[in-house]
C-alpha cells in the first residue's frame, strides 16, 4: 500500500506506475491522478501553433537555447525556494561553471545543475550534466568515489610501467 502525494488517500501499488528513480520504485502520485494532471495539462496547450514554434526553433537556435537556460533556472528558483538574487550572486561567485570539471554551459539548451544532498536538500553548488549524473550515480557515496578515484590512478601507474 501507498498514500498518493495529490489525492492523499492509501491505494495499493497497482495504483501506482513503476518508477526505477523512486525508493519504492513507484511513482509518487497514483495512475488517476496523473491522469487527471495530464489531461488538464494536454487542455492548456491545446492553443499552441506546435508547427510555427518548431520553425521558429530551428530559425532562432540562440534565442532557444537561452530561453530553455531561462526556463530551468526560474525552475530551479522555485524548487528551492531561492531568491534569483541568491541564484545568480552564488553561480558568480563560482565563475558560471562547473565546480568540479571547471567547464561552462556547453550541453545544447542545458543551464549548469543546481547540485543539492538528497538527505537534507542542502545546496552543495552548480555543476555540468555530466559531474551532476556521474555524482548520481555513486549515489553521493564518498567511499564508492575514492575507490573509483584508486582505481583510476592505479589504472594510470600500471599503464605507466607497461609503457616504460
């Protein structure tokens, strides 16, 4: 049994849509309600000229791109509950790139992560796609990324002592 985050009533799992990226591997709402979200969602784009904005993408792929970086930063601000203040004062502070790669936006209509502790949603700082998923999949295991860490660099001496 699960309780729906929308409708808050307990339904079994068959309620539920499988998820792999949730702990119980289901999702948080039940079928209805997504349902419901995805029919009032369908409703309130209905108005929308899909084929001029696709042309007009591929005409203004700057204008797109900044747009999209646009959209997933007001996102992140909201998620957090942040101030765009405290957004753009702290990715300055880290120079707009990735605190672990050093690298910029670079990933087509992609804004750098706003990188986060699962356990107590504390900030931690803005990172590439790439850095964020690589920190996600180790599970933010600091032993599972030193023993990668070891491997590497034994992996690096052998290849040494081989070509020497």
């Amino acid at each position: 049994m699960k309780i729906c985050t929308k409708c808050k009533e307990i339904k079994p799992h068959t309620d539920f849509i499988k998820n792999n990226l949730t702990k119980d591997g289901y999702t948080y709402q039940c079928k209805d309600c997504r349902n419901k979200w995805f029919r009032e969602y369908n409703k309130s784009r209905r108005g929308i000229d899909y084929k001029r904005l696709k042309e007009w993408r591929i005409k203004n792929p700057d204008k797109e791109k900044k747009n999209a970086i646009k959209n997933r930063r007001i996102q992140c601000i909201k998620q957090f509950n942040l101030t765009e203040q405290w957004y753009y004062e702290t990715l300055g502070k880290q120079n707009n790139v990735c605190a672990i790669c050093g690298k910029p936006e670079t990933a087509k209509n992609k804004s750098l992560s706003l990188d986060h502790c699962h356990k107590t949603n504390k900030i931690r700082g803005f990172l590439c796609h790439n850095c964020n998923t690589g920190l996600g999949k180790f599970k933010d295991n600091q032993g599972l990324l030193l023993n990668a860490f070891q491997y590497l660099y034994r992996a690096e001496k052998e290849e040494e002592n081989v070509s020497n």
